[in-house]
C-alpha cells in the first residue's frame, strides 16, 4: 500500500499545510478584523488579541507557502498550548468540552503542526 502512495507525499503534505493555513489564517483574520470583539470572548486584551491574531495569520501564511514552515508550525503549536490552556486550567471545559468549546481540536491542532515541523514541508513550496 505504501508503494502506491509513496508518490503522493509531497501533495499529502501540502493538502495538510492548506488545511492548517486556512484554520489559522481565519482564525486570525477574526482576531485582526474584529479585535475588540475578539477580546471578550477569548478574555484577553485587546492588544493581545491583535498580536494573536497576526501570529496565527503570519503562521498560516509561512505554513500555505512552505517559507519557514518548521518556524511557523512551532508557533502555532504555542499558540494551541496557549489555547489549551486557557481551556483546560482557565475555563476547565475538559477535553471535550461543549460543542467546540473542549480542548481536543486545539490538540488535533498541535499534532497536525508537529507533523510538519517534523517531516518538513515537502518538495511543494515557494521557495526552495
């Protein structure tokens, strides 16, 4: 089975950066576009949440283009500790939580970063 895969890593890596870069650039997008709103509702400050929400989009902008993706995966893997935290410690919603308010997508998070921190960003990138 490998065998037949074996040729499609590189665009199984890029289908997981895409994937990656589009839940943190949203996300961040948010913080960036709605920064006082955001602010409240992940209760912190409102400089905080700009400075969050330009280290997941310049996260997902390194992860989409594989320009210091192992730098930006290991960013954005703080940022879910954070996160993580602030859920498990903070509001104590458990693993699973309510709705999405648990912390295992937050951990799924970090497992999808590691990956590319580990492997590296495959042959796919911007620049090489």
């Amino acid at each position: 089975m490998h065998d037949l895969v074996l040729p499609y890593q590189d665009w199984a890596l890029l289908a997981l950066r895409l994937m990656i870069a589009a839940i943190f650039g949203s996300s961040g997008w948010n913080h960036l576009a709605n920064p006082e709103e955001r602010s409240k509702s992940i209760e912190m400050s409102k400089p905080f949440t700009i400075f969050l929400g330009a280290a997941e989009f310049a996260g997902a902008l390194g992860i989409a283009g594989g320009v210091l993706a192992g730098w930006a995966a290991l960013g954005l893997i703080l940022v879910m500790l954070g996160a993580i935290y602030k859920k498990a410690f903070v509001w104590r919603t458990g693993f699973w939580g309510k709705g999405s308010q648990g912390w295992h997508y937050d951990t799924v998070m970090i497992v999808m970063n590691f990956v590319v921190l580990a492997v590296g960003p495959g042959k796919l990138v911007l620049f090489r």
